[in-house]
C-alpha cells in the first residue's frame, strides 16, 4: 500500500509541476499531462528525473 501512496504522490507533484509551468507561461508542459496520469512508477521516476525534480 505504501508503494501507491509513494506512486500517487509523485504523479502528484509531476502535474503540479506542468500546472505550474503552464501558468507561468509554458503551455506545452501541458502535452506531458496525460502520460503523467498514465504512467506506472517505474515510468514516473523516468518523468520526475527528465524534468529535474530529484
């Protein structure tokens, strides 16, 4: 259960990371939204470490 709290937080902090980009201005982080809603946590850590976060 642990392991989908961890996932689900992550996914959580990657969209209000491209909310966040696409109010300041860069609308095309918006492009990444549904992957970052479909993605496994596998897939996640590989978004969280393209967009800088850890």
């Amino acid at each position: 259960m642990s392991t989908e709290r961890d996932t689900q937080a992550l996914r959580q902090a990657l969209l209000e990371e491209l909310y966040a980009g696409a109010f300041s201005g860069l609308d095309a982080m918006l492009l990444d939204e549904d992957a970052v809603r479909r993605a496994g946590a596998e897939e996640l850590e590989e978004l969280v470490r393209q967009y800088g976060l850890r």
